[in-house]
C-alpha cells in the first residue's frame, strides 16, 4: 500500500501539520504506522471529520463510529472532482434498474433483473404478468420523482408521501394516494397495525416529529422507515413506498440512495421484528448505514480510478 507523509496529508486536506500529527496519535486516521517520530499515512485514508460536524446531534455511541466512517466517506466524495453529467446519469440509470428489480422482487414480482431493464425501456416480456410491467415502471417514475424533489429542496409531507405512492400503484387508480380504509396484517410479521381510523393521526405525527428529529440523518431515516411500514397507511404499495421515502431522505441529507437487496430481505424483515417485538432499531440502522458505506465506497472506487 503506497503512503503519504504527514506534510502531504496536510496539504490534501487543507490541515496543519500540528492537526494531522495529532489525529494519527488518537488513531483517527485508519492504517497508520509510526516509525520513530515520524507517520506513514496510506494514500487512500479519509480526512477525519472534525467532531463539531455532530456537535448539537444526538448520536447514541453504539452508532458513533459507524455515523463517522460514513461521514468521512461523505466528506472525501464531496472533495473530489464531481462527476459528469453523463457519468451521473449512468450511473443513476444503473442503480434506478437494480433498485427496481430489489424493491419488487421483495414484493413478490417475478421479473428478472435483465427482464426489469427491458420493462424499462418499454419491452413487453412474454409469459410475465401485466402488473409486473406496470410496477416496473410505476416505481422508476416514483424514483425519478424523489430525485426531482431533491432538486427542488420540497421538504416530506404527507402529500408528498401520497404522490409517490400514486406513482407506485399507478395501475390501481382507486388505491393509489389514499390511505387505506380497512384493517391489513402483514404477512409473516408480529405487528398488528394500527387500525384506519388512525392511520391518518399517526401519519400525521410521524411526519411532525420528522421534523423535530436531532439524531443522524441516518438514524432518522431508518426509524421513519420502521414506523411508516408499522403503520402500514396503504391497502398496497407500502414496501415499495417506504424504500422510497427512505431514499428520498438519505438523498436530501447529501447521501446516495440505497438498493435493499432481494437476497438480504429475510435480514431486512428481522430488522422490523427486532424493532415491534425488542423495540431495538440498531438492526435497521445498522442495516442502512452499511448500505450507504457500500454506495459511497462505490462511488470513490469510481472517482479513485
């Protein structure tokens, strides 16, 4: 592994040489080695974050150190040279395919991923229901309208929540957007949810206390999405809204959307068994905090080569 002195690390990270001696003396900085007085930094350390960046966040310590790798990572992604807009758009075209594929295939779809790019571009796969086609499609048009709230910096409402779920369940024109009017249970789970008259309040306070959040953008993320499933506000289309919303909000805070996998969902569905049966959310945390390392560790991979 090639490794840069302290003075070179001070210079790529725009730190004094005192700061950067200091922070390999703590072990802030991952792979050091110390021969003498002098340190070796490996090429491709990230730049510690500087602790005031949490400062006023109510970080609990069990995710302390997963919240700063992925800060750090976050950091170092937003002081490379930015991506093209050709290399941005293929890249989201990308995810868009795989994400679809995962997002469905939890919920029961049978395309294939290759059958889920050709529903994309508006091939009609043989001997694959119509409704396999039409969620394809629903949920890249969701995707591509969460990518465009970003841009816009519109905050999460609940109208907002109803939009994407009419992008959804765009071939259910009387379910799409409404909030269901009957009791459901969920298939498989322990949690009973709420019945409808009260799914209206408690979407309601969800989103109010959202906004009233002082934990890590990731920390939020992944609770709103344990109790948006819990509430279960849709007759249909849930599942695949709540990833949606979920990457709406890591989006928003600066983070690249996350791709929960098909292969990961029995570790997906016990992450909302720990939360309703142990009232434990550090599975689901934990789960999309090393979805969002994977995604940046992706993208500085790309950039590094």
């Amino acid at each position: 592994m090639p490794y840069i002195t302290v003075k070179q690390a001070s210079e790529r990270w725009g730190l004094s040489d005192r700061r950067v001696r200091l922070l390999c003396a703590e072990g802030r900085i991952e792979g050091v080695i110390k021969k003498g007085r002098s340190y070796l930094i490996p090429e491709n350390a990230l730049k510690p974050i500087d602790g005031r960046a949490l400062r006023g966040k109510d970080i609990p310590e069990q995710y302390r150190a997963l919240f700063t790798s992925v800060d750090e990572m976050k950091a170092e992604l937003d002081r490379r040279r930015p991506l093209t807009v050709g290399e941005s758009k293929r890249l989201q075209d990308e995810f868009l395919v795989e994400f679809t594929y995962n997002s469905n295939a939890i919920e029961g779809s049978t395309l294939t991923l290759q059958e889920t790019a050709l529903a994309l571009e508006g091939i009609t796969i043989d001997r694959k229901p119509l409704q396999d086609h039409l969620e394809a499609v629903g949920h890249r048009d969701a995707f591509l309208y969460a990518v465009s709230l970003v841009s816009a910096k519109v905050p999460i409402s609940e109208r907002i929540i109803r939009e994407i779920h009419a992008l959804v369940l765009m071939n259910r024109p009387e379910d799409k957007g409404a909030y269901r009017k009957i009791p459901v249970k969920i298939m498989g789970s322990h949690h009973e949810p709420p019945q409808p008259y009260l799914v209206p309040v408690q979407m309601e306070r969800l989103v109010a206390d959202m906004s009233r959040d002082n934990r890590h953008s990731i920390e939020t993320a992944a609770l709103f999405h344990l109790n948006f499933e819990g509430i279960h506000p849709f007759i249909d289309g849930n599942g695949r809204t709540g990833r949606l919303i979920l990457n709406l909000m890591l989006m928003q805070a600066g983070y690249p959307p996350i791709d929960v996998k098909f292969t990961d969902r029995r570790k997906y569905y016990a992450c909302f068994d720990s939360y309703y049966l142990d009232n434990d959310a550090s599975p689901m945390v934990n789960m999309v905090g090393e979805y969002v390392k994977e995604r940046l560790s992706q993208y500085l991979n790309l950039l590094q080569g």
